[in-house]
C-alpha cells in the first residue's frame, strides 16, 4: 500500500512519483469565482458571455513553470492576476449572479440600495473608458435587472444601441432585450435604431430578423411605422412560419399606431387564413381583428372575403383529431377557437348575410363542445358572446341563454359571474329565455361569494315585472332575514325599489315594506320610510291597519331604527285608531291595546339605545301628540317629557321645555294644536324625491332612470302635468327690497325648488333669507310688490305666499302640478292681498291667461328681435293709452329651416324693475319653411319709464326629430320711449 504524502494524494507503487505540487496549468490554475463565471455547456455559451482569459504574463508563467516551483510563488502569480482583474474597470466587479444573490441577501432597503449604487457606478466607469467589449453583455444584464427593481438606468441606453449594432447574434439578442426593458416609443433615442432595424429586417438569418420584428412589435412609434411598414409588408409573404407569425404581430402594432396603413394589409391578412400553421392562423385573426377596428374598408373587404375561410377553420378545428402541440385539457387549440369566435362577432354584426352564415358552425361549436373542463367552458363563453352580438336567430340565442343557464350551475365561482353578466345584456335582447332560469338565478343570490350575490340581485331586479313582483319579492324578503349584514344594505334597497315601482294595491305595498322595516329597518334609507310615510297619510282606509301593525312589529323588532320612526309617527297621528281598533280590516284579526301601551311604546322607543336625536325628537313630538289624544295620560306624558329638561342635547332639550309648557300651560290651545297633520301630496313628494336624486348625480345620465317627467308613481296615484324646469337667465338690475314671507304647506312650488320653511317675519320688514330663487336669479319681483294680485275673497284663509321670480315659460296646457298656488296671500303692510288665479298657464306671475287688454293706442313700428339661421322672431310692439309705462307685444315665431319644430316653448327674462305677463301660445309646432308660424302675446311695465330702457332676454326650446333644441339671444333694439 502506498503512504499518504502531504499533498492528500495516495500515490500507487505502480506510477513515478508526483512533485510537491503539480504542474500549472489552464485546467488547474483557476481565478476566484468572482472574476471567472463556472465554464457553461456548448449549448448556452451563446447565451452568456464567457470570463475573459488571463492575461499573457500569466499563461506564459504557466506554461514555462517548472517541476519544482514554490507554494509561495504560484500564490504570488494568483494573488497578482486577481488584483489585475480588480483593477480593470470593464469587469464591473461581479458577475449577475453574484449580484442578485447580494441583492436578495440585503438586509435593509439602504443595504440594497448601497448594492445597486455601487454596481451602476462600476457600469458607468465600465460604458465610459472603452476596453474589452466581451464584457458588454454582464453589464447590460446586469443593467435589465436593476431596471426591474425600479432603478434608474437610463445612463445604459447607448449601450443598447452599440450591442444592436454588433454583428453577432449573441450581441444582438442581449441588445434588443435591453431595447424593449429600458427604453419606450417616447425616448428620443429610439430614433437612431430605426437603421439597424432595417437592417436586421433584410438580414438572411431569420433568427435575426425575428429580434428584430420582437422589438419593432413592443416599442414600435408611429414614425418608425411608417419607415419600417414596407419591409414587414414584405416579411408577411416570407416562407419561413416564424417570421410570418412575427411579421403579423409586428402588424397589429404598426395598424394601431397608424391606422392610414391598414390598406396596405389587409389582402395580406385575408391570404395568412389560408395557412395551415396554427401559430400563423392565430396571428392572422389577430391581425384582421385589429384592421376592422382601424378601418371601415377593411370591415367590408374581410366580410366579403373571409367569413367562408374563418368559418372553414373554426370547422376544422373543432374536428381536429388529438394533436399534442396544439392540445389543451383534451381541447384542440382553444386559443384559436376563441380568437376566430371574436373575429366572427365582429364581422356579423349588423350584418344578416354574414350573420346567416355563421349559424351553422356556432350552433354545432355550441353543442359539441365539452363543458366539464375550463378550456371547453372559454369558448362556450366566447360562443354565447358572438351568437348574442350578431344578427341570429332566436332559436340560436336561446340556445346560448340555456348555455349560460348551465354555468350558472358550475361549482366555479368565476364561471357564474361572467354568466351572470352576459344575462344582464341578454334580458334586453330575450326576456322570455331568461325568465325561465329564474329559480336558479335567485339561488345565485343566497350565494357565498358577495360578487356574485351582488349581480344576481341586479339581475333579478331586471327580471321583475308586474307578473312576477310577487313571487320574487317574497323569495328576497325571505331571504332578508338569513343574509349576511354587509348585504343587507343591497338587498333592502333592492327590495324597496321593486315594491314602490311595481306595487298596484297600498296595502300590499304595506305588508312588504312593513317586513323589510321589521327584518332591516337600520339598513333602509331615510327616503324609503319618509315615503312610506306619505303612502301611509294618504291611505285614510288603511291608517288603522298600519298603526296596528306597526305597533305589533315594534314589540318585536324594537331595536331596527327605521320602524321605531314611523311606528312612532303613526301612534302620535292615529293613537286613537289603535286603542279603540278604528278602521279594522275584514281579515285583521282585533288586538287590545290600552292608552298606557300606547304611551309605553313611545317610551321604550325614546329609552332604545341605539335611537339617535331625530328618533328621540320624534317621540317627543309623539308623546305630546298623544297627550290630546289620551288625556287621562297628560300627566304621565308630562313627567317622562320633563325627564329631559336638562338633556345635554340641545334640541332636545329645547323641544322638552317647549312641549311640557304646552301641556301644562296651554290646554285650551292644545287639541287645536296637536291635529293630525294634513294630507301630504304623494304626487309632489315622489317629484321632489327624484330632482333631489338626479341632483346629487349631475355628471351621471341613466338610460333609463326615474326622471320627474318619466315618474312611475306607485299605488294609483295620478300623474302630474310634466313641468318644464324654467332655466331663467340673469339680468342684472337694481336690488329692490322684497318682502319676507313664509311658504305654506300647500305652496307646491316651493316645496318642488326646495326652498321653503323661511320663518315669517314681522310684515313689512325685510329679511336676508327672502325669496332665494329671486335673490340667486337676480330678477323679477315677488308680487304683492307689484300690485298684480286681484281681491281675494273674504271666505279664503289668509296665508303667506313666497315671492317667485318675475319669469315665465309659456306652456300651452296649464299646470296641474303647481294648482294649488289659488291659495290665498298675503303681502306686507299696506299692501292690498290677493288671490292667485289657477287657470293661468303664467305660473310665477300669477294673472290669468283670460286677462285682456284694452286701451291699445299707438302702433310703434315692428321690430325683429331675433333671427338666426333657423328662426325668427317679430315684435309687434303698442302702447297702452294713459299708460306709457306699459307696453303690448305681438310675437311671431317663423321656422327657417325645412324641418318643424315640435314642443315649441318660448321663456323671456326682465330686470326686476319690469313686470311681465305673458298670455299663452296659439300652439307648440311651428311649420317648416315658412309655411305657418306661431304666435303669442305678452305685456311688460316698465316701472322706471324714461329712465332705464327695457330690455328683455329670450330663449325657445323646441324639438327637430324628436332631439332637443335650444336657442337664445337678447332684445336690444327696443324704440326708445318703452
């Protein structure tokens, strides 16, 4: 056996001794692994770059090393050439590798950046000293990693180019990489590469031209397009598959950046559909796909030309037999079925021919694909797009709709949402084939997932008609009071909107709204209850049967906040109703309820925890209410009122101290006090309820939204006379004073504009809260100021009325909706009252359209107080005799175009020192080209006669084929001495 020698080698007595140490050579003298990369396989040494060699001093020393050289020599030559190789500057210090691996081991964010800092210098110092170019390709490697950590790079860009430049394919690769990382179609420099590019598009190698093609397809700018356009046209008809496929993609970019270039690919495109090559199928149905949506042209051509090819290739492959390459989860090509599908679509729609033709193939794509796998399930869902968007027809669409209702049955939460969403654009095109799959969609809303519950419910409110409100309202008021808290909210405010759109009995409309109140009263909205209250003052024969189910469910659903407020709101109006179980249905079975219950209610309502101040105010109110209703309870009411004289909450503190001096103090006032309140206008409020709706969404215009002039009222309720909003313009003038008033409960107009409630003042006294509108439109005057309101009659209540502004919009009907202004008014001191006439289509002004004028003295010459180039107006003007300040006009309105106008509507605007009384149209449509016109006349005073001239603004709405017109203009060139 040999002996062990000082080197570890077991030397054998059958080979000649070895020296101390061996020979140097190349495969033994190794430089440090952070200056040489591990020597890579034959196969990827094209790919990164190899270590540099060492240097000639080092190889020679090497070669001529003796047998008996030192230890400490060869450490000596190493420790040399690794102090070499640091110095250089073109070794950027480490190879990727290395510093991903410092990259990852880094600490601390500072740590990594010190890293990236550090590297980037040693690459600066390596692109600005030119040395070994070997070495190009680890810093750029290097520079493509720091770029996708966020850092800056731009300083590597020219190196891009250089690399691009070289002649070798290595080079290259690593260049054109660098160009789609670190640089986009923005920077300046990529115009210096459109050279090497075309360069490299006309190379004879095509792995070379495919880098190219890569790179024009990922950063290509619309002035490259159009350089570059001709050699990629050229590239389409190359023989070699790859290039075609890449040559089409680098199309679909340069189409996009300059749609003008279509043209000159779209026969190309259609011949690429004849290829057999799946990879080049593919990109061309990209390609035509991309030319439809960039030219008309181009959409009729591929029509003409390619739906017999494009219906030949979806055929073939869904007849395809097993091909691995192309196969997924048992589905031949499912990329291309869906990619040919979308292009299908596209050209079919609006189109019957093209629509015809697809029929066939759509219907067996339908029926013979697999959906038990995910492959299968894409394009059955791609298929039900493209049947739906194009012209098919109905037995085809259900068809698709029956699709749709197998997804819905899928375990995969994914697959249900997007059937989900194709069956709401659906209900629009088939409503009948979706209904029948009604059982399984309000099964999608019970769902776990909260996506898919959320469309479901949308989608059950679009299936809801007046067949069907019933069934479904009960299946979702049902489901009401298992659902999760967080989809409460949705599902109350579906139900809400369902039952007040489709309801045609009150007391229907009542049971249901009573359930959600008691089920999730603290989901409901302030709007649903303050209209279910309305519903409740006008149904005087179901008072009695609310109250007594209101009380009934607050006994058992005390703590839901908005049946504490209406139960509460009905015991303090119809307590009495309650008690004495006035107003008992047939069916309603009696309950016995005690004056005590009662006032107990509102207590445990007021002592709730979870009630808020506008809770408590209302059971304040309640309670004092019901001590005129109960007075053997006054003085129980009274103590549990006064238990909040000291209330840390101002208001109600304020409304305890007020009410227990009413019951103490005034109880010869009070039953007159304390009635019940009057009827409220359902009519107004649902009005009202919608402008304040459409006003918090200015910006969103709903296709098919509750709108004041397109209002279902629920329950019977007459539809209001549409009103056009009077969009009055400013006229400055002076701020005369205008006397405070107050509005009254039945002053619709105020309560229509929202700015009712001022608190009435001392008559005479003027207040900064007088009339808004006026004080925001700075025009007209209230009327009691202008003496235009006739005696009123002495059995009419007198009653405050609210200035409004002294503008009108002259509708031919009058206005049911703002009748009730005959009310009687009241001006201030000295100021004779006045009733309004209700017949008077001159809302604001308040005069009669019956009102004549006689007297009529001097004709002034006529004037044109408006033209454009689609209409004209005419004054015929003429003064009142002993009465210069009034003046008579005779408009006439004369259509220029060859067009009528229908919904004809002409609106004027004055000064406040100007009154102005309009009588109404002779109609709403004036003739085309002349033929006829429309006329209306009107008077103005001027009450500052001879020392401001009138002036008036107009504007006239009216309709040309049904779309919205709208015209304006000022009137100037009034003769002087009006």
């Amino acid at each position: 056996m040999g002996s062990w020698t000082r080197s570890g080698v077991n030397r054998s007595p059958h080979r000649p001794p070895s020296p101390p140490f061996p020979l140097l050579s190349r495969s033994t003298l190794r430089p440090p692994p952070a200056c040489f990369p591990p020597q890579l396989p034959t196969s990827r040494a094209s790919q990164i770059p190899r270590a540099p060699s060492p240097p000639p001093h080092l190889s020679r020393a090497c070669a001529r090393a003796p047998r008996d050289l030192k230890l400490d020599t060869v450490e000596k030559i190493v420790e040399d050439f690794a102090s070499d190789m640091a110095l250089n500057p073109f070794s950027s210090g480490t190879r990727l590798r290395d510093m991903i691996r410092a990259i990852r081991a880094s600490k601390t964010a500072a740590e990594e950046r010190a890293v990236v800092r550090r590297e980037c210098a040693a690459i600066r110092t390596a692109i600005s000293e030119r040395g070994q170019e070997g070495l190009r390709h680890r810093n750029m490697a290097k520079l493509m990693f720091i770029h996708m950590l966020g850092y800056p790079t731009h300083f590597g860009q020219m190196e891009c180019l250089k690399l691009i430049a070289a002649a070798g394919y290595p080079e290259k690769r690593i260049g054109y990489l660098g160009l789609m990382l670190l640089l986009d179609e923005r920077q300046e420099v990529l115009m210096l590469v459109t050279n090497s590019l075309k360069q490299d598009l006309n190379h004879s190698s095509p792995f070379i031209v495919g880098l190219a093609l890569c790179a024009l397809g990922n950063i290509c700018s619309a002035e490259m397009a159009r350089d570059l356009a001709p050699e990629v046209e050229k590239l389409l008809r190359s023989r070699d598959v790859n290039t075609k496929k890449k040559a089409a993609l680098c199309s679909v970019r340069i189409v996009r950046k300059v749609p003008d270039l279509a043209e000159n690919f779209i026969c190309l495109a259609a011949s690429l559909l004849k290829e057999k090559h799946h990879g080049v199928l593919i990109s061309a149905v990209q390609l035509c796909t991309e030319l439809c949506k960039a030219s008309k042209d181009a959409l009729e051509y591929l029509r003409k030309n390619c739906i017999e090819g494009l219906v030949r290739i979806l055929r073939d492959v869904s007849n395809s037999s097993y091909a691995p390459e192309y196969d997924v989860a048992g589905i031949s090509d499912p990329f291309l079925h869906i990619r040919v599908l979308k292009l299908m679509r596209m050209l079919g729609q609006g189109d019957t021919d093209c629509s015809e033709y697809m029929n066939d193939i759509l219907a067996q794509v339908a029926t013979k694909t697999e959906s038990n796998k995910n492959a299968g399930n894409a394009i059955l869902y791609e298929c039900v797009e493209t049947i739906m968007g194009i012209e098919a027809t109905s037995g085809l669409r259900v068809l698709a709709i029956n699709i749709l209702g197998r997804f819905l049955s899928n375990r995969d939460n994914n697959i249900r949402y997007v059937a989900l969403n194709i069956l709401m654009r659906a209900i629009t095109v088939d409503t009948q084939a979706v209904q029948r799959h009604r059982v399984t969609i309000l099964e999608c809303v019970k769902d776990a997932d909260a996506s898919i519950r959320k469309r479901a419910l949308e989608l059950v409110f679009l299936l809801v008609n007046d067949t069907n409100v019933k069934p479904l309202t009960k299946e979702l008021v049902d489901y009401l009071d298992v659902a999760d808290p967080d989809f409460k909210e949705d599902l109350t405010a579906k139900i809400c909107s369902i039952t007040e759109k489709f309801s045609q009995e009150k007391l229907w409309y009542l049971d249901q709204m009573f359930k959600v109140l008691s089920l999730a009263g603290n989901h409901v909205k302030d709007d649903v209850w303050h209209a279910l209250i309305v519903v409740i003052s006008n149904a005087s024969e179901l008072q009695g049967y609310a109250v007594r189910s209101l009380y009934m469910a607050l006994r058992a659903y005390s703590e839901q906040g908005s049946l504490l407020r209406v139960a509460v709101w009905c015991i303090g109006e119809y307590g009495e109703m309650l008690v004495n179980n006035l107003g008992m249905l047939e069916a309603e079975p009696p309950i016995t309820v005690t004056e005590s219950d009662a006032v107990d209610a509102v207590e445990l309502g007021f002592n709730c925890y979870s009630a808020d101040v506008t809770t408590r105010s209302m059971c304040l109110v309640a309670l004092l209410k019901l001590s005129s209703r109960f007075p053997s309870m006054s003085e129980r009411i009274k103590q549990i009122v006064a238990q909040n004289k000291e209330n840390m909450v101002l208001e109600l503190q304020q409304r305890s101290i007020e009410f227990g001096s009413i019951i103490q103090r005034h109880q010869s006032i009070r039953s007159s006090l304390l009635e019940r309140m009057p009827v409220l206008d359902e009519a107004a409020y649902l009005v009202k309820r919608a402008s304040a709706t459409q006003a918090t969404i200015p910006s969103y215009k709903p296709a098919s939204g509750v709108t004041p002039g397109d209002l279902k009222i629920p329950n019977g309720v007459a539809k209001p006379a549409a009103a056009p909003l009077v969009d009055l313009l400013d006229l400055s003038s002076d701020d005369a004073p205008v006397t405070s008033t107050s509005a009254t409960p039945n002053d619709f107009l105020q309560d229509l504009l929202g700015i009712g409630g001022t608190n009435l003042s001392t008559a005479g006294a003027p207040s900064a809260s007088t009339d808004i509108l006026m004080d925001l439109l700075s025009i007209g005057s209230s009327p009691s100021q202008n003496g235009l309101l006739d005696s009123s009659s002495p059995a009419q209540e007198k009653k405050p009325f609210s200035a409004v502004p002294q503008v009108v919009s002259l509708v031919p009907e009058p206005m049911d909706l703002l009748g009730s202004l005959s009310s009687s008014a009241s001006s201030s001191a000295g100021t004779k009252s006045s009733t309004i006439v209700p017949q008077a289509a001159d809302l604001l002004d308040g005069l009669s359209a019956s009102t004549s004028v006689s007297g009529i003295d001097d004709a002034c010459p006529s004037i044109t107080a408006f033209q454009s180039a689609t209409l004209k107006i005419v004054f015929d003007l003429r003064k009142q005799l002993g009465k210069p300040q009034e003046t008579t006009i005779h408009a006439t309105f004369t259509n220029l175009t060859s067009t009528t106008y229908t919904d004809f509507i002409f609106q004027a605007a004055v000064p406040k020192f100007i009154q102005l009384r309009l009588d109404p149209a002779s109609g709403n449509v004036v003739p085309a080209s002349g033929k006829g016109s429309v006329t209306q006349g009107f008077s103005v005073t001027n009450n500052q006669h001879g020392q401001k001239p009138l002036a008036m603004r107009i504007r006239m709405s009216y309709k040309v084929n049904g779309e919205d017109r709208l015209e304006q203009g000022q009137v100037s060139n009034f003769p002087p001495g009006l």
